[in-house]
C-alpha cells in the first residue's frame, strides 16, 4: 500500500505548489460578521469534505473522527462495534488475498505448500492475522486500558507536518479522559495478535520472525491512517473541480 500512498501524496504537493503559485483572489473578504459560528461536536463546515465510511471507496474507515471537534469519549459497546466492523467488512478478504499471494510468491511457511491448497493456508491465515489484530487494537486493550482507538483526522497544515501527524499515531493516542498518552493498545495489540498466530503457523516462531510480523502489522496500521488523512482531500481535488465553499454547516452522518 505504500505506493499508492507515495503517489498521491505527490499528487498533493503537486496541487498545493500550483495554488500556491496561482494568482491570488482579489474578492475582498468576508466581514466579521458574516464569520461562520465555530464548528459543534457532530457537525462539519460545508465545503470541507465528510469523512467517508470508506477510504478509495473500498478501505473501511468507520474509526476516523474529526481532530478539531470537541472530544466526546466512545463506550465499551462503540469500541467493540468498531473493531467488529474493520475485522468482518469484505475489504479485509482482499488484504488476507494479498498477503497470501505475497507468501505464495515468496514462499512463506514452507509447510503451508503451493497450490490451491497452500494458497488456501495463506489466505486463512492472512485474514485472520487481520482480524485478530483489529479486535485486540481497536476493542479488547482500548476498553481494558481506557484508551480511544479512533484516528483523529488534522485535516489542516503543510502536507509534511500531516503525514508526520498521521504516522506517529502509531505511538500516540487519546484516552477516555481526553488527553494523550503513549499507544499501548497499538503495540500490546499487535504483540498479543502475533503471539496468537504462532499456535496456527506450523514454523518459523523465531524472534525476529516475530518482530518482522509485529512491525508489519504496525506498518499496514500507519498507512492506514496516512491514506485517512489524505483521502478527503484527493477526493476533492480529484472528483470535485469546484467544492462548495459557503459557510454554512451539515451534520455529518
């Protein structure tokens, strides 16, 4: 997934180095009292875009929040219908289906062989690396450790200081109480998921095999929330050539 992400991110310098460069507009702005009422929990500014349920129009994105709305923390039951979702929505097949390709080609497991067969050990086992890791991050430690499992999009700022944003939440988090505190669920999530996948992977229980599948499932969580930083903005400025730019407001659904 890095590469894509790599390529819009161009796309996203590209197009702010060419408003930066465009003629300024000289319509004179809007007096104080034509300034929009800040933002509610619940609501966004029209012109800006919503946060889709999905990322590419494939991707599940239901645990995006909105950086700059009040912060509300979720329950228990919120935490485990997020991590429900992400962990049984269809996308999560193809990930698993690319991932066993992935170790098809390279021969991951020796033990799983090729084929159908050992494509089908691959598959299995991939998805439920997945969806293992989502409950244990996005549900089980977030409620025993009161910490809250959503990305909070920026959405505002340089393109470099939003992706720096959005992959060092991978170490950073909120907690119920509203402030910020290291990820553990991230890290001890990921760890306890690796952990389990050794009792259905039938070799290489090595510690460095371990780590590499630590860090990966970490990775694959970073780009993630680099892709739901981003996407509403290439969405705009690639679906929608002249956004809505009133100041009145939505509700977001």
């Amino acid at each position: 997934m890095s590469l894509p992400v790599l390529f819009m991110l161009g796309c996203l310098l590209s197009a702010e180095q060419n408003q930066q460069t465009a003629t300024p507009d000289s319509s004179p702005a809007p007096s104080s009292a034509m300034s929009p009422a800040p933002i509610q929990p619940g609501q966004t500014q029209k012109g800006q875009a919503p946060i889709d349920k999905r990322v590419l129009g494939v991707l599940p994105n239901y645990r995006t929040a909105n950086e700059s709305a009040v912060y509300t923390p979720i329950s228990v039951r919120h935490k485990y219908v997020i991590g429900l979702k992400d962990s049984f929505d269809y996308p999560l097949f193809f990930v698993g289906a690319l991932y066993a390709a992935a170790g098809q080609l390279t021969n991951q497991h020796p033990a799983f062989g090729q084929g159908l067969a050992g494509y089908g050990r691959r598959l299995g086992t991939g998805y439920a690396d997945q969806a293992i890791g989502n409950m244990m991050t996005e549900s089980i430690y977030p409620s025993l450790l009161r910490e809250d499992p959503r990305y909070f999009r920026r959405g505002h700022g340089s393109t470099g200081s939003r992706f720096w944003y959005a992959v060092t939440r991978v170490l950073v988090t909120k907690t119920d109480a509203g402030g910020t505190r290291f990820n553990f669920s991230e890290w001890l999530g990921n760890g306890t998921a690796v952990a389990i996948s050794n009792s259905y992977y039938p070799d290489d229980h090595r510690l460095t095999a371990n780590v590499t599948k630590l860090l990966t499932q970490i990775g694959t969580d970073a780009t993630s929330q680099v892709l739901k930083e981003f996407w509403p903005d290439i969405k705009r400025r690639w679906f929608h050539k002249n956004p809505p730019t009133t100041a009145s407001f939505v509700v977001a659904h």
